[in-house]
C-alpha cells in the first residue's frame, strides 16, 4: 500500500511507515495538477495546512482509503466528499496539546511585565524601568474558558504558579477537574467577575461566536487581562478595542485574530496589546508529535488496526446504518438539545430505550446522542468513534437502560441528564416516514418538530401568550415554521416550542424573556 505525504513533515514520519510495511512517495509542496495524477494510485495522504483536497481532486482516488492531517483542523479537506466515497479523515488533536497551554503561559507573563514592549525600548535605545512596572501572578485568579485537553493543561501550570483557578465547562464533570485545583464556575458571568486574567480554550462555532462581546466586559473586574490561543472570533475584537480604550481591560495577549494576517487590525495600533502570528502549536516537539501521531494512525488505518480520531467514520456496516439513520439522526439532535437547555456542568447521562429499539444495535444510536451532547463544547474529533472516549475523558458517568415494557410508541429513546444544577429529560421517537419528534420535555407531552432553530419557554399557561410571542417574532420579520405547546394542568406550568426559519437575535430572545409569565427563553440551534 502506498501513502502520499503531501506537506513538509519530519522524517520520523516516513520511518513509521516503512517499518508498518508501507511504501511512501514523499511530495512536500506538491503541486494540484500533479496531485491528482498521484493521488490515483495512493491508499492514504498525509498532510498538513498546505495542502487542499477539494472534491475534484478526489473524483479519481479510487484507491485512497484515509486521510490524515497532522494537526487538528481538517478545513482542507472536503470532508462530506471524502465521506461521500468511503474516505476515512482523521485528524491528531493530541500532539499539540503542551505546546499550545505553554504558549498561553508565556504571554500570561508577557502580559504580566511588558516583556515585548520592554524588549522593544531598551533596543530603541531607551531604559524605561518605571514605565514597564509590572505586576506579580502569584495569588491573582486566573478564569479558565473551556476544560478541554489544552484549558486543563493551563489549569495545570497555573496552580504550579500559586495562582486561584477557575473554570467554566458544561461539558466536564467536578471530578475530573478537582484533579487540577479548578474551582467552578456555575456560568460565565460567575467566572468573569472573579478573574484577574481570563483565558479562551473553546473552539469556535455557532455556540462561541462572539462570546465575549461589549456585554461581558463590564461584568469583569476593571483592569483585566485577557488571553486568546484559541480561535479569532471568540472574543468579539471591536469590543476588545473599545474595552481597552476605556480602561476596563488592562490589556490582551492575542495570538488568533478574525483575518489571519491581521492587516489593518486596529488592536494591533494599541500598545496594551502583544500578539503573536498564530504560534500555539509552533514548537519543534509539536511538530514532532503530529507527525508521529499521524504516521500512527495512517499505519494502523491501512493495516487493519482501526481508525483513530476520524472525523466521518460511521463504525458499522452500511446496511444497519442506514437502517438506523432516522434514529440516530434523532439522537444526535436529543443530545444538542439537551445540551443547550441544560444549567450547570454535566456529571451523568441516563438514556433508557423502549419497545421496537431495543432489537436493534442501540450502541450506534447511544454514540449519535453523546456527539450531539459534546458538539456545542468541542470543535474537532466529535464522532461516532470518539464521543464515548470525550464522554469517559471528561468523567461523565453514562447508563444505558432498555425495556421492552409498553409505551404510547413503538420505539421511545430517552434521555436525561445530571447537572450540579439539577435534571433535564427529553423523550423522542421517530413518527411515519422517518420523521423525528421530541414527545416530552421534563415531563410536558409535547410534539416538536427538531429542525432549524427550536425556540424553547418555560412558564404559565396564560391567555395571550402565544399571541405575545408571534408578535415579537413578526416585528423582527422571524417567520414561525411549527409551534406545539405543553402543560401539566389548566394555569399551571406550561412549555411552548416554536420552531423558526432564521437566527433570532440576542436582543429579541431577550424581549421575548420579557413576556408577562414567560419565566425561561432557550433558542436551541441544529
């Protein structure tokens, strides 16, 4: 079997796949009209940034099995292409892991003395001590976004530096973090008001946009340090600017921007800013540790060994999945729902399948519900084939119950989960012509289409109140697709679920959480 490496990588690389028996064809820099003749004859690529496998270019790689990047984001490659004609990608999320959380240290002290300004005076032939006084980390508190693998390595290295510790994750149990001294943050805005320097370790998606906007910032300590070896985009950078300017923020160490490189930038004309190109995972011993990985992993992949961190890999024959598919598409969206309706970091996950479902291989469902339950927290590597290993890593326990008892369905999936702020359970079947449906929410019957955006409030069953909700909706000309509505008993507690054909904005969810006898307002994204 032969495997293209398709960008600069070490040559440890190529000597792990020797020794697995693979012949190697090693094309750094290797053009795309040349690419596609090679790629006809490969069983796996390697590769790095540099290097984009498009659709067309894999319309003729009929024998290519796998794909590896060696690093984490796998944007080069077209993926639902790839998946399209049978072609595992893999990614390698671990290699980098140090290097970037050692990257976050160093500019917690740069920011900390005014290490690249100082450099910059006494070269420019200055010596401004009393200018560059800095300040001391030792017993300030540092707020860590996101326990993920490199925010619990910066928790690490923190402590060692007698700092306070805390951290806001959903998605991690207390467990797990009273390992590396984190204390926890019930939400973000707990974890903001503490902090004397604030770290982002999350990825960035529809969830992490702009999480830090011109809101947050003054719910934060006046004089705060913020850091970013994340993603651009998470913080919110004209706001950044403005905080800066105004004197609530002290000052930032960014080493991602929105545009990469950031021409034009206007923190870049601050001098309470350092930035970086981009260097998180830029050491030698990264890229060493990448390259191993994926060698790794190519080698294990095309010789029969299984698939590591694959990004599209569906573990079970074609025909049960697709069997399945109504299912496991149903799951998926339970597990993103329950996800963004849930208070508090997650330390249990009950899931109880009834009727039909049972003879069926629940596991591929039970793998379905934990990637949508992880998606809104992790970026790359959520699948079928790492969701229960993420699940484990963050020390979430998970029961698995069937019955075979009756139900008013055929099949019934639930789903409950265990916060430190308490329970929420959702049951879903699939209706007809495979048509998901959410059947009950914390105990209200309801009938919810799982599509789109999925407006979700809790409160009293109230005349007017649907009427209120449609005409805040129609002045922001937000067009209502379906809508169910839930309730214990007359006057009581009720649950109304609007589904919508666009994003609702911030400032509408919160005039709709402004209602008479609305008391919570979700807007859950699919």
């Amino acid at each position: 079997m032969q495997v293209l490496i398709a960008d600069e990588l070490p040559d440890i690389c190529i000597e792990i796949l020797e020794k697995a028996g693979l012949t190697v064809v090693n094309k750094p820099g290797v053009k795309a009209d040349e690419l596609k003749a090679i790629i006809a004859s490969c069983d796996g690529i390697i590769l790095r940034s540099g290097t984009k496998i498009t659709a067309s270019l894999l319309e003729g790689a009929d024998r290519l099995k796998a794909v590896c990047r060696a690093g984490v984001g796998v944007d080069n490659v077209d993926v639902p292409a790839a998946t399209k004609k049978g072609i595992v990608v893999m990614n390698t999320p671990e290699g980098n892991i140090i290097s970037t959380a050692e990257h976050t240290v160093a500019l917690l002290f740069s920011l900390s003395r005014f290490v690249p300004q100082a450099c910059a005076s006494v070269k420019a032939g200055k010596w401004e001590r009393k200018k560059f006084t800095g300040i001391q980390i030792t017993g300030k508190t540092l707020g860590i976004i996101g326990l993920g693998r490199v925010g619990r390595q910066v928790a690490k290295r923190a402590a060692a530096l007698e700092m306070k510790v805390v951290g806001y994750d959903p998605f991690i149990s207390p467990e797990v973090t009273a390992q590396y001294s984190i204390q926890i943050a019930k939400n973000l805005k707990e974890l903001l008001s503490q902090a004397d320097y604030i770290t982002i370790h999350v990825p960035f998606n529809s969830e992490t946009k702009n999480l830090i906007t011109r809101n947050e910032f003054p719910i934060m300590k006046p004089g705060v340090r913020i850091i970013n070896c994340a993603r651009g985009g998470i913080i919110s950078e004209e706001d950044l600017y403005q905080a800066i300017k105004n004197g609530q923020v002290a000052g930032a160490a960014i080493d991602v921007f929105d545009v990469e490189p950031p021409v034009g930038n206007k923190l870049l004309e601050l001098d309470q800013v350092i930035t970086t190109p981009h260097l998180g995972a830029s050491t030698e011993e990264a890229q060493v540790a990448v390259a191993i990985e994926a060698a790794e992993q190519m080698a294990d992949a095309l010789t029969g060994k299984g698939f590591r961190n694959a990004v599209n890999l569906p573990p079970y024959n074609i025909e049960e999945y697709n069997a399945l598919k109504p299912y496991i598409l149903l799951a998926e969206r339970m597990g993103l729902l329950l996800s963004q309706l849930a208070v508090g970091g997650i330390s249990e996950v009950d899931i109880i399948y009834t009727g039909e479902i049972t003879k069926k291989n629940i596991c591929l469902v039970t793998d379905s519900l934990m990637v949508g339950l992880l998606k809104p927290a992790l970026e790359d590597g959520v699948n079928l084939v790492s969701a229960p290993h993420l699940i484990a890593e963050r020390g979430i326990k998970t029961n698995i119950t069937t019955s075979s008892g009756a139900s008013d369905f055929t099949s019934l999936l639930t789903a409950k989960i265990t916060t430190s702020q308490g329970k929420t359970a959702i049951s879903g079947t699939v209706f007809g012509k495979n048509e998901p449906r959410i059947v009950d929410i914390n105990g209200y019957g309801v009938e919810a289409v799982i599509d789109k955006y999925m407006l979700v409030l809790f409160g009293k069953d109230k005349p007017g109140l649907i009427g209120n909700i449609g005409r805040v909706l129609g002045n922001k000309d937000i067009n209502i697709a379906h809508m169910t509505f839930g309730r214990k008993e007359t006057g009581g507690n009720a649950i109304t679920i609007v589904n919508v054909d666009a994003q609702i904005p911030k400032e509408c969810l919160l005039e709709i959480g402004k209602i008479d006898h609305i008391e919570a307002a979700y807007l859950v994204r699919f």
